[in-house]
C-alpha cells in the first residue's frame, strides 16, 4: 500500500530536512525520502567535514608561527590520520542530530532512491515518488506536495575524469589517508581557494590554476586579488588567465602532468595529485522529471519566487535550482517553499540578501552586489573601504590584514554590497546581511556603538567611510 501524505521532499540534505522540520511544525504530515544519509552533501561531503579540516590547518599553522606571540614551542607536528578522526567525530555527532530532529517531529524517513512518477493509479496527476529500497522492493510515496531537494555534485571536465587517486573531486579529497607531497587544483572559486589553503597550511606544495582574470571570479574583483596576494605570500602558486589543455593530462609512474597557456606561453606542471574544483552539477537527471511537466533549463530546475515549479504543486529548493548553491541558502528556501504550500504568510528572501562565505585564512565573506555589478546595473556608487590594520583588536590577535569595503548608492543611500575578507569575517558577515534585510544605510549601521576592542569596529568604521567619516584613518 503506497505511503500518503501532505509534503514529501526527495532529498534529505540541508534544504530538504529543513524544509521537513518546517512542514511539521505546521502541522503537516511528513515523508522524507533519501538514498544515502541525512544531512546530504553538506554535512557528509561539504560544509562542515571541510571546516573541520580547515580548523585543524588554521591551529596548526598557528602552532608552528607561535614565537610571535611570545610562546616558545618546538616540535610541533601534524597526524593528520587523527585530524580525520576529529572530522568524522564531528559529522557523526550532527548526523545524530539530524536523526533526533526526524524523530521529535514525527517526520517518516524513508531510504532509498526515489524517482517523480507521472499519473498512475496511485495518483491522477504527477509528484508521486517511487522508491527503489534499499533491499530492492519498491515503495510509493503519493503526497499533496512535492518538494524536490536533490542537491548536486562536483563537475567534470572531459579529459579530466576523476578516479579517486590521481585525479579528484572534493568528495575524494575529504577521505584522503594521507597528504600528498603536491597538488594541482583546477579552479580558484570558494572550494578550490579554500583547499589550496587548508592543504598549503598542512605543508602541501599547492598550485592553482584559474582561467578567470582573478580568484573567486563571482566575488568582487578587490576581494580576488587580496585572496591571491594573501596566498601567494604563503607560497601558494596561483596562475590566474590560464587556459587549461585538457587532452594533455597524463597520469604515469603516479604522477598527474597537465599542460595549459598563460601569459601567451605552454607549460607543463607536475603534482602527485591533481584536484578538480570547477563548481557543482544540479542532480536533475535520472530523479523522473521527464515524467511531468516540470522544466529543467540549463541543468537546473526552474522556479518562481514561491520556488515552485511549472507544475504549482511541485516544489524545488536548494543546489538542484541553481543559484548561489549554498546551504543556508538552500535553508531559506526550503521554508519559503513550505509556507507558501501551506498558505502562511511569508517574506521571500532575495539573493542580495544570502551571504556568502570563503572559509580559507584568511576568510572572505561578502554580501549583496559586487563593485562591477552595481555599475553594470546602472547604480550611482559610492564606496567605503577599510583596513584591519587600524583595527586593535586585529593587532592583538595578530591578523591585520585585509579590509572591508561597503557599496552604497549615491542617490538613495541604500547598502547595495559589503565585501570583507580578513580575520573572522564569515561571522562578521551576519550584521552586514542584517542591514540589508532592514534596507539600512552606510550612516545607520555606521552610528550603531560596536565595542572596543573589537573586530566588528571595522564593520562601522567602513561604513562612515562611504561618506568619508570614518574616525579611525
């Protein structure tokens, strides 16, 4: 007998169990259906296994630069397999969580992979969901809503197949054994910038490749050029404008060669490993949408600001849309897409409003347009920009470099971006997406008392100096 039900979500990451949990609190009787575990990419592949990662480099690079602060330590060294054991502590005690989550909303899990199915006799209209189960019978799940969370996974390039040992995705990076001596990494966007600096902090010989002019190309350009600075002074190998050769790549005696241009010129790097970090792919294949009327455009599935589909009762959120594929994002999404199908009053969350966060050393963070974006967009900008190192607080903790740079226009004042990048910005970040929720001003969040000493000085201090009245320089 098919399970029915008001809302099942096929997919049970981020977005998915969120949107789960927000269903239930509204009374909603709830089927979650998911191949692998709980928590998706995000928490088994993504987000919090590479932050943990991420830590672990960031203390130890720390530990071994301590005579700076006046603290004498000799012999420090890294075991890396016990760094993958503080990783996976981590994950498994979320994935508890989430279980628990499940569990005190009464929300029905279901393992397996599920497909969209057409009009059947279970249903007269498309969004039913067949589920091959693990032990290879067959459920159906008919709901009232559907909503699809499927997530994504990391890029190919042709020519560039990972394997798992040679050449790898982010996937295979996060369960290496073993550091490798070097390392190529393909793309500088967030995953390849934050791997080149975990990796580079653990003492791998980094090298990265990026055919943008600058690192994380999405960001704003000032951002891309500090990153490259930053790292680069680390002894990162950074070629940006490089075009890669891809049918050169070979793999002999456990040794990645590729060719690429750059500045007008071939060459050959050489690295015991070669990392793929060219963005995400929406899983929108093989999940049955060929099975209603729901379209797919570039990959990805299209939705209204409501994130339903051509087919109303069926709802997308998260990487499987496209967008900004974050998961707080996907978070947002997930309950937006639920008070809507439940008829609640709602506020639709614009893409201006998700920040957006590089977790490397130094941290990047940013949210709202870019420089070039609100030129391209016809804005009048002003712009104010300034240092950590007329910050106190960032001169005792010994991270002055960096700045923050706030975007507002010249006629309406509104905060149209705030970039950081530099010590503890993915948490000073928040108060910069805060304003532009309350569509506040640079001279607003500018007279709001931030504590001294403190980081978030910074935050007031560049706003006043959109109009040129910052105290501090």
């Amino acid at each position: 007998m098919a399970i029915t039900c008001d809302v099942a979500i096929l997919g049970g990451g981020t977005g998915g169990y969120v949107a789960a949990i927000r269903a239930a609190q509204l009374g909603k009787n709830v089927v979650i259906i998911e191949q692998d575990k709980l928590g998706g990419t995000c928490l088994h592949r993504g987000c919090i296994p590479s932050k943990a990662l991420l830590r672990s480099a960031e203390l130890f690079a720390e530990m071994k630069d301590s005579e700076r602060y006046g603290i004498e330590s000799d012999g420090v060294r890294l075991s890396f397999g016990k760094v993958q054991q503080r990783k996976e502590g981590i994950v498994h005690k979320l994935y508890q969580g989430v279980q628990y989550l499940m569990r005190k909303n009464k929300i029905t899990v279901v393992q397996g992979k599920g497909r969209v199915i057409g009009p059947s006799i279970f249903s007269p209209r498309s969004g039913a969901v067949a589920v091959e189960l693990p032990d290879g019978e067959m459920e159906t799940v008919v709901p009232t809503h559907l909503i699809i969370a499927t997530g994504s996974r990391p890029r190919h390039l042709p020519g560039l197949e990972p394997d798992g040992v040679h050449i790898l995705t982010s996937d295979h990076a996060l369960q290496m054994e073993e550091l490798p001596e070097s390392i190529i990494i393909v793309g500088g966007g967030v995953i390849g910038v934050e791997w080149a600096s975990m990796l580079n902090d653990f003492g791998v010989n980094v090298t990265v490749v990026e055919a943008a002019t600058h690192l994380v190309p999405a960001e704003d350009e000032e951002i891309g050029r500090e990153l490259k600075k930053q790292l680069a002074g680390r002894g990162v190998n950074i070629l940006t404008g490089a075009k890669l050769l891809i049918e050169t790549c070979e793999v002999q005696e456990g040794r990645v060669t590729i060719m690429l241009e750059h500045d007008g010129e071939s060459r050959t790097l050489t690295a015991d490993k070669l990392l793929m970090s060219v963005g995400r792919v929406g899983n929108t294949d093989q999940i049955g949408l060929e099975n209603t009327d729901v379209r797919v455009e570039n990959g990805v599935i299209a939705v209204n600001a409501n994130m339903q589909t051509t087919e109303p009762h069926i709802y997308a959120i998260g990487d499987c849309i496209g967008g900004l594929q974050l998961a707080h994002a996907a978070s947002h999404e997930g309950i937006t897409a639920v008070n809507h199908l439940a008829g609640e009053a709602h506020m639709t969350y614009r893409k201006e409003w998700i920040p957006r966060c590089i977790y490397s050393r130094p941290e990047a963070a940013s949210v709202g347009l870019t420089e070039k974006e609100a030129r391209d967009r016809g804005h009048a900008v002003k712009v104010g920009k300034f240092p950590f190192s007329a910050i106190g607080k960032a001169l005792v903790n010994g991270t002055q470099e960096g700045f923050v740079k706030v975007i507002a226009d010249q006629e309406t004042q509104d905060i149209l971006g705030v970039h950081m990048i530099g010590p503890h910005v993915t948490e000073l970040i928040g108060e910069a997406a805060l304003a532009q929720v309350l569509d506040a001003t640079p001279w607003e969040v500018g007279a709001a008392v931030h504590a001294h000493p403190s980081l978030s000085e910074i935050i007031g201090e560049a706003m006043l100096a959109v109009d040129g009245k910052s105290i501090g320089l």
